[in-house]
C-alpha cells in the first residue's frame, strides 16, 4: 500500500487518508474575489485544488493576494479558463488584450502563437495560478459548433495540431502547466455539453486522423495536463461521454496513445454529466474511467462538493472504485505540483503582442471609404456558457462614433437605417453564421445601404456583399482594436 493510504484502510468512511484522497481528486469552486474559510481548511485537508472564474477575479493584484492566501493552505492546483479571445478570466470584466485560437490560426505563425502563450502564461504566473485550461486542441469542422468556433485554431487536423504544440510550449516555459482540451475531439459536435451530451459520430480512423492529431502532438510535446469532452463518440465510448469512459481516457489515451500526465474532466456540474449520471455519480465513474483531477465547475455548493467527496470514499469502500485508482491520481497530481513549483523567468511582452498578432489576423475585402460622422450597429448575440458574458465591441476604440447596440429579433432595420443617413454605417456581428436573425438584419440593411462596412467577429464564414467585410476572427478587445485602426485609417 502506498504511502497515501497507509495505515488508514479498515476505518470507513471516518477514515483520514481516504478521505484525502477522495479530496485530492477535486478541483472545487467558490463565489467572491477572496477566500472563504471553508476553502482554506478542505485545502489543509487535501482537497486537490481551485477552478477560478470571471467572478473570482478584479484585477491581477487582487487575484494575487487570493493565490497567495490558497497557497498559504498548501501546494493546490490553482486553475482558470486562460485561452485569451473570446474565452478569458484574467480579463473577463474588459476582454482580453489577446486574440484567440482562430485569429492564430489564421496568421498560422507557429512561433507568434508560442509567443502568445508565453505571455499569457507569464500573467498567469505573476498572479499564481500553476494551471491554464487551454489550449483548446479541437479541430473545428463544424462550422455550426456552438461551443468551440473561435476557440479552435482551425478546421485542418495539422494546423491545429503544429499550433497546440506551440501554445503548450509557451505555457509551460513560463511554468504553467498546460491542459488540451477537450479529449477525445469537440470540434465535429452540433450540440453544446454545458446543455445536452453530443455526439462525434465518425469511423476510428476519422477519429485517429482527425481529432487525436492535436492531442498526439501535444502528448509527444510533454503538455502537463488533458481535458477530457463530455461528448459520446460511439465507435469508441459507445452511448457514454467521454469523461466517463475507460475505453476512451484508459485504453485509448493512456494505452494507444501512452499518456502518463494528470487527466482533468471537464467541469461535472455541466449538463451532459448532472442529467445522466448526477454530479456525485459522474465524479466517481470519471475517476473509474481514468480521471485524475475533477473539474466540478461554478455551480457546486460547500455542501454538494462535501457530497462529492462521501461519493467517492463510499465507491473505494463498496468496491465500485479501486484505491489504487486514487493512489495513481495522487501520484500524477503531486508530480504535477512538482513541476510547478520550479522557478522560471518571466518576460512582459503583454498586450503588445497581443495587439500585434491581432494586427496580422484580421483581414478585409472590398474597400471602405473613409468614415464620415460613423453610425455603427452592432448586432447582439447570446453568450455561449462556455465565454459567459464578457464585454465585446467598439466602445472603447471609437470614442467619436455613434454606437447602438441591438437584438436581432428586436430590431428596427428602418429606424435603423433613418439614424444613419448621410453618415457612414458599419454593422458589426459575430458568428453570424449560426443565427438567421442576426443575418436577417444585416441584409435588411445592406439591401438599402450597400456602401456599409460589415465587421465579423467571429468566424467570417456567412459573407454578405457588402462595400467592405473586415474579419477578425474573434471578439476580444485586442480584435476590436486592430479592426478599428482599419476603420480609422481607410
């Protein structure tokens, strides 16, 4: 018996080192921007770590300062969402100074995405945070994906693959360990998993020479960590997701593949897990099936996650779970910390490669004359889950312009139109591809206004003719910048 569970086997559920263990295994949550004292005392007694969110954070001093008080406890794995784009923590109340996944593909400049990363990396360590969710490895080839999109380098399986090298490479040179996601493939899916369980319904050889490009190529580049997708690929888990099978995260990914690193699930309280399985069974057959660490997401109470942890030692006892499944998980997870701890060198490129990778990205076609008086309209949509509601637009770049923003069932095309006469007009949209309304709009107003500039800021994949089309390929506020330079300077 090893060192974590010796001497503690024969006292139940009262049992200290069981229940360490069981504690270890979880990456918990908490409201507010400082450290409740309940967090403090389960990371005292082994809980695992912390899932930071856009409402944990204010600034980077203050998320240093509440680093600072959870390492006081111990040596927890401290993580956050950090992919910069459209899906950001560090900077969930302004947008992120860099651009995402997609904006890099679209460069396809290898070592300007490592240089992104690095950056991003090094913020994420002056702030103490030992653990980045990202790079986002899924090859997109849905164009209508409703969770990946932007987050994704692309849709060619080598392309995202050379790029999520580079991304895990920036990370960890500045010490932070890097988890690809989402194991074994998001990217084909039409459904989103914060709601329903989708599908990738493709052959074992689509799946190996599509979707496992990136994760082999991250595996073979030392990345720390994988996430694993809550999403059923039934050549290979059958009608489970992912997260909760062995063929997938011990057979495949530990056996074919030969990972040994920590195994993250996705966030459990997500409702692909809660409406099949319950929160506390996805925890323990995500551990059965190969996890290492457990994501439990924003939603889990003290009380849910202390129902969690009884889970688990309750499945080691009735025999559903081995102890030495969560023998090998604490092994994984203390090398993990191990490595964390090593000092690095920190640089300070900053924003200022993030705006200069923003620059490259976007592109335009058509030409735009200059702005006259601007009336710009920007087309709302519906946050996904996965970025929450962060702020997105032109606001802060084009102080003079007259900005409206509207919601497409609710618009007003003729009022619209009224308001920008003899000015010039430029719509802004993102991802107007996955919402008829939002198009609707947009060609209500190009049809009596075809000298307007349309701006996309998502995937310029619906293209409407118009007097220009500028293309970010991503909403963040470096993407914002870069587009309104072009504005400013045609």
């Amino acid at each position: 018996m090893s060192e974590f569970l010796a001497g503690a086997s024969s006292q139940g559920e009262g049992d200290p080192g069981l229940r360490r263990l069981a504690a270890g295994t979880l990456l918990a949550a908490f409201p507010g921007t400082t450290a409740p004292d309940w967090v403090v005392r389960h990371l005292e007694n082994g809980l695992g770590g912390v899932t930071l969110f856009g409402f944990n954070v204010e600034s980077a001093e203050q998320l240093a300062g509440l680093t600072r008080r959870l390492r006081s406890a111990g040596e927890p794995v401290i993580s956050l969402d950090e992919e910069g784009g459209d899906v950001t923590r560090l900077a969930y109340h302004v947008g992120s100074p860099y651009p995402g996944n997609a904006a890099l593909g679209a460069v396809d400049d290898v070592e300007l995405t490592r240089s992104i990363y690095r950056s991003i990396g090094d913020d994420l360590a002056r702030c103490g945070v030992n653990l980045d969710m990202a790079p986002d490895a899924d090859v997109n080839t849905a164009d209508d994906n409703p969770v990946i999109g932007t987050r994704s380098f692309g849709s060619d399986a080598a392309l995202v693959a050379r790029h999520t090298v580079a991304a895990v490479s920036g990370l960890q040179d500045a010490g932070v360990a890097a988890c690809v996601k989402h194991f074994p493939g998001h990217g084909a899916t039409r459904q989103d998993s914060h709601l329903e369980i989708p599908t990738v319904d493709v052959s074992r050889e689509v799946l190996w020479e599509r979707e496992l490009v990136p994760f082999r190529a991250a595996i073979a580049a030392g990345t720390r960590s994988i996430m694993t997708a809550h999403v059923r690929v039934p050549v290979l888990t059958g009608g489970a997701p992912a997260t909760l099978s062995a063929a997938a995260l011990t057979e495949l990914l530990r056996g074919e593949l030969g990972y040994d690193g920590v195994v993250v699930s996705d966030a459990l309280d997500m409702h692909a897990i809660t409406d099949s399985v319950g929160l506390d069974g996805g925890a323990v057959l995500s551990l059965a099936a190969g996890s290492d660490l457990l994501c439990l997401g924003p939603l889990p109470t003290r009380e849910q996650i202390l129902v969690v942890q009884n889970a688990i030692v309750a499945a080691v006892l009735d025999g559903r779970l081995p102890a030495a499944r969560l023998e090998e998980a604490a092994e994984r997870v203390a090398r993990l910390r191990g490595w964390c701890g090593a000092p690095r060198e920190q640089s300070r490129d900053g924003n200022v490669i993030g705006l200069v990778a923003a620059r490259r990205a976007v592109s335009v076609s058509g030409t735009a004359a200059p702005l006259v008086d601007p009336f710009l309209v920007e087309v709302d949509t519906p946050p996904t889950i996965a970025v929450g509601d962060v702020p997105w637009g032109f606001a802060a770049w084009l102080p003079d312009a007259e900005i409206t923003r509207v919601k497409p069932d609710d618009a007003d095309p003729a009022g619209l139109l009224e308001r920008a006469r003899g000015r010039s007009l430029v719509i802004v949209v993102k991802d107007a591809h996955r919402h008829r309304a939002s198009q609707d709009v947009v060609s209500a107003l190009l049809a009596a206004r075809p000298d307007a500039i349309v701006v996309e800021m998502g995937l310029p994949i619906w293209r409407p003719t118009a007097a220009a089309y500028i293309a970010t390929y991503g909403a963040a506020r470096a993407n914002a910048q870069a587009a309104a330079e072009l504005l400013l300077t045609a």
